[in-house]
C-alpha cells in the first residue's frame, strides 16, 4: 500500500450475549499474511464493541496486524477504541488505538507518526481495561517515529478500572526503539481499584512467554507523559513502566508526571 488514505471506517459490535469483539478499524493483516504500507494516513477510523451479558473486546483502530507488518513514512492519527459492558461480571477490555501487532507476529515501523488516538474503557459494575494508546506489540523495531498525544480511559462505578500504556504497550519479544519520541501520552483510571501504569511505556509479561518482553531505548526521548487516577488506583512509571531489565543507550525518562519510571533499571 502506498501513498494511500484509509479514514472514517468503522467496525462496530453490539451482542446481547456473552461476549462481543470486534477490530481491524482501517487495515487488518489476516495470519499467515504480510503487509507493506508506505506514505500511508490512517486517520478517524472507529472500533466499538458492547455487550449487555459478558465481555466486550474491541481491538486496533488504525491497523490490526495478525501476519508480517513493515510501516514506514506514514501518519497513523485520531482513530479510536472503545469497549463497554452491562454485565456485572463482565470486562470492558479495548486496546491499540493506533496499532496492534498480535504476538508472535513482528512489525518494523520507521519515519512514522502515531498520533491522537484514543482508547477508552467502561463497565460501571464490571471490570474495564484499556490499553495502548497508540501501539500493542511484541517483536518490533520503531525508529525515527513520533508517539503523542494518545489517551487511554477506563471507568467503572463499583468494580475495577485498569489502563496501560497510553503510547505503547510491550507485552514478549524484543521491542528496539530508536530515534524515536514518546511524548504528552496520557491514561486515567476512575474507579475504586485497580491500577494505571506506564503512561509512556508499559514494559511487562502478559501471559507466561516465552519470550520475556526485552526493551532497547536507543537515542529516544520518554517526556511528558502523565497517570492520573482515582484515590483508591495504584499509579507507577508515567514514563516508563517495567517489569523486566531495560536497556538504555543515549535516551532521556524525563518530566513525566507523577513520576518518570518504575521497576527495573529505575
């Protein structure tokens, strides 16, 4: 795909039942496929799911990648993704409002900006968990890209609000991010409990790998990034969140609020 605009597409899912899901807002790579996308604007593109009964998963508003995704020159901006449910023991569970690129499948993404999208949560008795405002990934390389302006929310009145990752979301596999800035991303959890971590980076298993997440910051910036939460939310790592070592070359955590970064190598 080259010097091509996807825009104000919208998958949407309404279920009545257990369970609800629905991604892919602008392009989406099937398993087993590859996909090169040069001088791209995916732009307002739209994912939603509800469900009345159980969970609603809703994933990926820009690009969905299931195969081999090389990105490069290209501006991925304003799209969205949002998940509610009416259950009481439901999950309100959306992710990747710019990008999601499902492991153990890689991506390579370059001269790229990834801006303004939004990913936001809501169970008002159940459990809400957003997560990547921008990027969900697992193997990939980022270089000489630009990561802003992305939001993350989740609300829930009487059960849990989660939100991780307003700009990126590193869950197996070696992220390389080089040249690259990480800025004025922001994530809010409101609700009794729960947690809000890693407003620039969330660096963390999210089930047993193999492979640990590995993360390389290479002359990168991580600023300006910020966690805000209810009274009872556990807050850590407005820069950077990890769980695993980090390694760090020519790279500044700085002026992110409440704190800069939390976990190893902190």
């Amino acid at each position: 795909i080259g010097a091509t605009s996807v825009s104000d597409n919208t998958v949407e899912l309404s279920s009545f039942s257990r369970c609800g899901e629905s991604q892919g807002g602008g392009i989406f790579v099937q398993g087993g496929g590859s996909a090169t996308i040069n001088r791209a604007v995916v732009r307002q593109n739209r994912v939603t799911a509800s469900s009345a009964g159980g969970d609603a998963i809703a994933y990926s508003g820009g690009i969905a990648d299931y195969g081999t995704l090389s990105l490069q020159d290209s501006t991925i901006e304003q799209n969205r993704v949002s998940a509610t449910t009416a259950a009481a023991s439901g999950t309100a569970n959306p992710a990747a409002g710019g990008i999601g690129i499902v492991s153990p499948n890689k991506g390579t993404i370059s001269n790229t900006s990834v801006t303004g999208n939004v990913v936001s949560a809501t169970a008002p008795s159940g459990v809400a968990a957003a997560s990547a405002g921008a990027i969900q990934t697992g193997e990939t390389t980022l270089s000489n890209s630009l990561i802003s302006d992305n939001r993350v929310t989740a609300s829930s009145q009487t059960g849990s609000a989660t939100v991780h990752g307003a700009g990126i979301e590193h869950r197996n596999g070696l992220l390389a991010i080089r040249n690259t800035a990480i800025t004025n991303n922001t994530a809010n959890a409101t609700g009794p409990t729960r947690e809000a971590l890693g407003g620039g980076i969330w660096n963390d298993e999210f089930f047993p790998p193999p492979p640990n997440p590995q993360l390389i910051l290479e002359n990168t910036i991580v600023s300006d990034n910020a966690l805000t939460a209810s009274s009872g939310i556990t807050i850590h790592g407005a820069g950077l969140f990890t769980t695993f070592p980090v390694t760090i070359r020519n790279s500044t955590i700085r002026h992110n609020e409440p704190d800069n970064c939390f976990g190893e190598n902190c």
